[in-house]
C-alpha cells in the first residue's frame, strides 16, 4: 500500500495566533496533529513541543524498526513516545510561570501498508472516507461525548452546545495520560483526515464528506475544508492532515494503461 500526505493550518477569523500544530513523516508513515491550550501562547508551545518530540522519537523508532514491526510493537512504540511527551510538557508547564496549565490535544497514526495504527487524546479528530461512506474513527475525550453517552444530550443538542471546547483529557496537564490506541484495516483508495476541532466545530460531517469526495488533488481538497471553515465563521485554529491510500499505484496502473501494458 503506498500514502500520499497533504497538511494545512490556518488561524482562522477570530485568533491572532495559531495555537495548532500538525506534521507528517512520510518516510515512516507518521502523521501528527495537535491543538494547544493555555495562557499567553502557552498553547502554541504545547502543541509544537507535542509534534516535534513525538516525530522525532517515534519516527526514529520506526525507522530502525522497519515497516513491518507488528501491531503489539507499534502501540506499545507510540504509549512510550507519548508518555515521554506528556512528561516533557507536563515539567515544562510546572518550571515556567507562563506556561502554567498548557496542554495539547493529539492525533498520531502510524501507516503500514494495510494497517493505521491510530492513537489520540482530546477531541480532535481523525476521519475515514471509504467509498462514499464517511466515519469518525476515534472518540471525543469531551464533556460532550460523555454526556451523550449518558443519554444525558442527544447529537443535535450537542451541535450547539456553548460546552463544545471542554475536554476531559489533554497532553501535558497531569504527570500522566492515557493514550486511546486502535488498529484500523486500510482498504486502497482508504481517505483519512486528521483536524482540530477549528474544523469539526465549523462544518458538519456531510460537508466534510462532499469535499473530501470532490475531484480534485489532495492539496485542493484541504485548500476547500479550510475555507469552508472559515467561511462558517473560523472561530478558532484550523488544522488538517489528509492521508490517500494507494495513490502511487493508482498512478502506475494510469501509466500502464496509456503504454499498453
């Protein structure tokens, strides 16, 4: 299975600063979003502290593993990678008066041929478009969600909730923190999106799954979910990453088919 990878942030409308960080490695397959918080812009410092550490220890971890390390390898790869980085922020927030109380939601994926390996923390997102088929793969860590699955709420209720950026885990606001792992089949042609809830809170998800099913590169496609975002209001930071499943060979059998073969 081959990957193509397109990210993009933007600081929307109404913040001055982008608190969001999002990278990919495509090397490893490694893909990484976060979304800060905090005072000053501790939140901004957070998130990038997040996206680098965990790029650099994980990538390289998966690097000398090799792609074919398997599933119990990875996730017990990224918990460690993550602890790290929550420790990280976590005395970083305790030794600086201005950072005190920053934190990170996080998104991170490992790609391996037919398998994502899927891990967050917080209520940003990550998304499958299969077919015409759109999903939402991980689980807000949100008062929302846990009020919905109290039946305290219903969706519709929580669509316009005034509590929508309450979350109930973060990186680096306590010594330790539970990392939501999941292994995920990848089918060819398999469209993943990763964004900060800049996105999620902005559009809905069938006009997510209109543009992520419209003609078009990657690059257009996370071009047109940005402005849709701000063009509903961007009230807060931006970010996606867009990860296309066997795009490589797609490509190879159209160059097939032009020379006969």
């Amino acid at each position: 299975m081959n990957y193509e990878f397109c990210i993009r942030t933007d600081p929307g409308l109404a913040r001055e600063n982008n608190e969001d960080s999002v990278t990919f490695d495509e090397a490893t397959r490694l893909g990484i979003l976060a979304d800060g918080m905090g005072g000053y812009n501790a939140g901004e410092i957070a998130s990038g502290m997040a996206t680098t550490f965990i790029k650099s220890e994980l990538g390289r971890w998966l690097s000398q593993a090799g792609r074919h390390a398997n599933a119990r390898e990875v996730r017990r790869a990224m918990e460690i990678c993550v602890d790290n980085a929550n420790r990280s922020i976590f005395n970083a927030a305790n030794s600086n008066p201005h950072y005190s109380g920053m934190g990170t939601t996080l998104v991170v994926g490992v790609f391996q041929d037919t398998r994502l390996m899927l891990g967050h923390i917080g209520d940003s997102r990550c998304y499958r478009l299969r077919g015409t088929e759109l999903a939402q793969i991980t689980k807000d860590h949100s008062l929302l969600q846990e009020q919905m699955d109290a039946g305290l709420i219903t969706p519709e209720q929580a669509a316009v909730s005034t509590n929508k950026n309450l979350v109930t885990r973060a990186l680096g606001v306590e010594d330790a923190v539970l990392l939501d792992v999941n292994e995920h089949r990848v089918e060819p042609g398999d469209l993943y999106l990763m964004c900060s809830d800049g996105l999620s809170d902005m559009i809905d998800d069938p006009t997510i799954c209109r543009i992520l099913q419209a003609e078009g590169s990657l690059d257009d496609k996370a071009d047109r979910l940005v402005d849709a975002a701000n063009s509903n209001g961007g009230r807060d930071n931006i970010s996606v990453l867009l990860a296309q499943a066997d795009v490589a060979s797609k490509k190879k059998g159209l160059i097939s088919r032009l020379l006969g073969k």
